[in-house]
C-alpha cells in the first residue's frame, strides 16, 4: 500500500515539474503560496541566523470528569497545554526556533519545546519538566521554488493538522477533538520533499511529501528512533490556490503505512496493540480569508485495519476515526489603541470526533463520538503579548454525559 501512493505521489510531482514554469516571485509572494511548516511564523527568511519563540502561560478551571475515561480523547499526550486535572491549575510552555541559512541553497531548523510534564509529576525539576525536539531538518533547494529536500526529524506533512500542536500561533488552547482521527504529534524521521508552482498571479499549487519511520500506534508512545516495524510510511498533500490569491487554500492528504507488523498475545484482547495493523488515512483542507474574516478546517477520515491472531485465525476487520474541524477569527483594529490594546480578535470553533474500539472481549464495538464548542476572544498589545479568554462545551454522545467543559485563560509573548 504505501507503494502504491508513494509512485503516485511521484507521478503528480512529475506532471507539475514538466510544466511551463511561471516565477513565483509576483506580487502575491512566492512566500505566500508556498507549503509552510508549523514554525513558519517564526522563521525570519531575510536572516542568515535567526532565534526566534515565545513563552505562553495558561491557566485551566475546575472541570469534574477532565480525567474521566473517555474513549474519544485526543490520544497521549493530549490536551499538552490544558493541565491533565481536573482541578484549577497552571500550566506553561516555551519554545525556540533556530533557523541558519548556510548558503541560498541550504538552510537548517530546529524547533525545540520546553512544557511542563503532561502528566504533572515529572522528576526534571519542579512539576517535571519535558524537552521536545519537534523539528531538526537540513533542507537543500534542488530547484528554486520547484523542489526541496529536508532531511531529519520533522512534523508530519498531513493536511494542517500538526499545526495545532504549536501552541502559541492556535487559535485555542484547547486541541481540536477533531485531531483524534490522526496519530497524535506526530514528528516524523525521514525525507520530505516540498515544492510550489505558480501559473498565474492569482492561481499556484504547493506539494509535500514524505518516506520515514511511521508510528505503532496513535499515542505519543508510538514513536521510537528507528523504524518499528522494517515498513515505511509514506504521506503528502497537495494545496491548490484556484485563483483568489493567497486568499483561499484547499488541500488533499493521504498517508499510509503499517502500524504494527506481528501480534503481541501478551496484550489484553482489548488492547489494539495485541493486533498486527496497518493506517490509512485521508485528509482534506481549507484556509480562507474573506476580508479581515478567517476560516480554518479540517476534516480526517483514518482506517486502522487489524490482522488476525494466530490463535483464532480471525481477522477482526477495522476501525474507523473520523473527525471535523471548523474555526473562525475576526481581528478588530482598536483607532488609537485602548490602554495599550491594539485588537480584539473574537473567535470560535466546532469540532467533532468519532472513534471505533474494540470490547473486553476484543470484538469490534459501536463508536465514542464528541463534540466540542468553543468560543473566546483575544487582546493584542503592540510589543508581541496577548491573552485570551475561552470556554469549551464538550458534548458526548450515545453515552454518559461528562462534566468535562473548561474556562481557559492564557497569556503570550513572542519574541
């Protein structure tokens, strides 16, 4: 399977590098249409070396069940940047993005995340302290615009997805539940290849690819340094521009790969890493701007096929995760600004999520569905600090109801 979608990834990228070539430097920015990373917002491309971060503190309410079990929770870490307790709690994070350009064909970037430990109870100083290397990528210009090569550990290139994981540039703090359809951040060790093509001043494509490690399962825990089963994942997207500028971005996303490659009946019937497995998922996308109005979204649909164990000799079948995301901004520019505020950003989201597992005895059983809404604004002061006030509703479906919704209130500075 993976080589199915890696010759046609191949195939599209062929089509568009054999085409006439319109220059991507117009008026619109090359930079514009151009596949971005999750960091992209804290590269400086006018700068040989660049340092560049942010420190965001957020505080979470009392919430009765956020610890509940709950069978549609973003898998671990989830919510890094909500504490994991139900009480009133702290948390914090910062991060750096290094970026060297060495000369106009080679750059390097690492973005690397300093966050209090998920689980509360680290042993790296107080409350525990978690170091993540999230990025850590050579990338050589085969072809200016057309073609790059990255080499390293990098977030994976599915739709937008992994962008939410960046805390400090989400709209909420508060992950999408849509985000559960797809392992969880995911930071892949392999080659990515990514490129842009121009064919008018208004209409372009961008393209990314990649072939690395993969993941055995959905969690965090799923990724190990070297490949975990000697069977290569392959994912890409394409965004096209259909002709309204930089104003509106569609995209497509396929990845495939194998999870687990032999049984393991040490584990629980119930637990899916008992199963040989493979993950196949796809993903479509959509950045718009409509005026100072800005809409994100997102939906997943990912298919866990589970193999057979060699004790019963039957195939369980597979498991679907589904999930949709929607988010809408709307900056108002302060005249004159108002005790140092300069905007005010109201803001809102839906999201949704539904997740197939298996029972006690380790047959396929009905879906944990949730859905989730958010709404907020934010407060923009003029040297890089903004807060922001959110309240989150989550709704379970088709089973007890939990008291798990959330005010969070969090403050950043970038620099």
């Amino acid at each position: 399977m993976p080589k199915r979608y890696a010759l046609s990834l191949i195939s599209v990228l062929s089509l568009i590098l054999s085409s006439d070539v319109v220059s991507a430097q117009f008026e619109d920015g090359g930079v514009e249409y151009k596949w971005k990373t999750a960091a992209s917002n804290y590269l400086d491309p006018a700068s040989f070396f660049s340092l560049h971060g942010y420190v965001e503190s957020v505080y979470a309410s009392f919430s009765r069940d956020w610890t509940r079990a709950d069978g549609a929770k973003v898998p671990d870490p989830g919510q890094v940047l909500v504490p994991n307790s139900n009480t009133s709690s702290f948390q914090y994070e910062g991060a750096i993005v290094i970026a060297s350009e060495i000369n106009p064909q080679t750059r390097l970037m690492m973005e690397i995340h300093l966050v209090s430990d998920p689980s509360g109870t680290g042993t790296a100083g107080p409350g525990g302290l978690t170091v993540i290397l999230t990025e850590a990528v050579a990338t050589y210009d085969f072809i200016p615009d057309l073609l790059s090569a990255s080499f390293g550990q990098f977030w994976a290139p599915f739709g937008i997805v992994n962008q939410d994981w960046l805390g400090a540039q989400n709209l909420f703090a508060l992950l999408p539940r849509a985000s559960a359809a797809f392992p969880s951040h995911w930071n892949e060790r392999g080659i990515r290849l990514d490129g842009v093509k121009a064919f008018s001043d208004s209409f372009a494509v961008n393209y990314v690819g990649s072939y690395g490690n993969g993941v055995k399962n959905y969690a965090i825990s799923g990724q190990t340094s070297s490949d975990p089963n000697q069977n290569k994942t392959v994912m890409g997207r394409i965004g096209v521009f259909p002709g309204l500028g930089s104003r509106l971005e569609v995209g497509y996303s396929v990845a495939a790969g194998r999870l687990r490659q032999g049984e393991d009946p040490s584990q629980a019937v119930s637990s899916l890493t008992r199963y040989p497995a493979t993950l196949e998922a796809h993903g479509v996308d959509l950045v718009a701007r409509i005026e100072k109005l800005k809409i994100r979204s997102y939906a997943i649909h990912a298919t866990e096929k589970l193999g057979a164990i060699t004790a019963t000799g039957n195939t369980l079948g597979s498991l679907e995760r589904t999930g949709f995301m929607v988010e809408t901004s709307y900056p108002i520019d302060l005249k004159g600004g108002w005790r140092g505020i300069t905007t005010i950003k109201p803001k809102a989201r839906f999201d949704w999520v539904t997740i197939e597992d298996l029972s006690s005895g380790g047959q396929l059983v009905g879906s944990h569905a949730t859905s989730v809404y958010s709404l907020g604004f934010g407060a923009v002061w003029q040297q890089g600090f903004e807060m922001s006030f959110e309240y989150h509703v989550q709704n379970e479906h088709g089973r007890r109801e939990l008291s798990d919704n959330r005010f969070v209130a969090r403050a950043i500075v970038r620099f």
